[in-house]
C-alpha cells in the first residue's frame, strides 16, 4: 500500500509543475486544468463536498476538453464541442452516473482534437513535433486506463503502472514547449537524403 501512495503522491506533486512551463503557451490551461484536478478533489473528498470518488474523474474530463483551447469564448466553440459534451453526459447519465464512459468519450475527443494538431501542425511546416507525439501518447495511456476500469480486464498493477508512465510524461512537458524547435523533425531534410 506504500509503494501506491508513493506513486499517487509523487503524481499529484508532479502534475502541479507542466502549467508553469506552459504558461502563455496554447495548452497552458489543459495543463493547468491536469495540474489542480488531483488535489482539489483530494480537498473535497476528504471534506466530504464531493458525493461519489469517480465523479471527479468526469468533471475534470470536461473541463479538460474545454480547456483545449484556453477556454475560449463559447461564441468561438464549434458545434461539434458542444455535441461532444453533450453525448458525453447523457452517457453519464445512461450509465447510471457511472462517470467513466463518459471520460472515455471526452478523452477519445481529446485524443482526435490532438492528432490533428500534429496532422496540421507537419502539413504546414513538414516537420514533426515530439511535443504532439507526446502529448498524444499521454492521452492514449488516459484512455487505456479507463479501457481497463470500464472493462473486466481492471488492474491496479496496469493503474499503477500506466500512472508511473503519466509521471515520467509530467517530467517531459515539465521541461518542453510545443515551440521548442529542438523537439521538431524537418521532413525537409528528411526528403532531401531520400532524393
């Protein structure tokens, strides 16, 4: 039980640090939105203000993916936003308020909404971005997590593990920016040595 509270707390205090090297950048409040979900549930659970643990898993997904673009003014939100919110709570609500289909849904939006960052981003500049790779790996390693809670398949051990792995991805947008050039690969001078 110790080696599980290490890694819940190490996580916890690691994920308060990527929104300070975010800052001003086009993901700071996702990553602000990441870094406060833990502890201010951990404050309104253990105050008992927050009715059911795996509520928080929920709330924090929406606001997550409304914060995908530094919360925008909802003039500036695309339809497909408000629908996604929207089919992601009546699956809330279907599933008996079971909020972890409805995290699954957000973060598939998540996930799509950062593909085509990186689908863009290398079509303008034909060159790749680590940062996007690793921003996409963080939130398949999400969903895959919440693939093991909804299915029959849960394990801590995978829980655990995939939140060491969340951890190390922490360390990484601790320390990079999407516009840190040494995380980009020029398809240019990859099509020049192929030609």
């Amino acid at each position: 039980m110790v080696i599980t509270e290490i890694i819940a707390s190490t996580s916890m205090i690691l994920w308060l640090l990527p929104p300070f090297r975010q800052y001003k950048s086009r993901y700071f409040s996702f990553f602000l939105v990441l870094s406060l979900g833990d502890p201010l549930t951990m404050f309104l659970y253990s105050n008992g203000l927050l009715p059911a643990a795996g509520l928080h898993f929920f709330i924090i997904s929406i606001f997550a993916f409304i914060s995908y673009d530094n919360f925008g003014g909802i003039r500036k939100k695309k339809p497909t936003e408000f629908i996604v919110l929207l089919v992601s709570v009546i699956i809330f609500i279907l599933t008996k308020n079971d909020g972890n289909y409805g995290v699954l849904f957000l973060h598939f939006g998540l996930l799509i909404r950062f593909l085509r960052d990186a689908i863009l981003h290398t079509a303008k500049s034909y060159e790749i971005n680590f940062f996007h790779f690793v921003l996409i790996l963080y939130e398949l390693s999400l969903i895959l997590k919440f693939i093991s809670i909804v299915s029959s398949f849960y394990n801590y051990t995978y829980f655990y593990l995939a939140t060491v792995v969340e951890i190390l991805l922490a360390v990484f947008f601790v320390f990079y920016r999407e516009d840190k050039p040494k995380l980009s690969i020029s398809l240019h001078k990859r099509m020049e040595d192929f030609e």
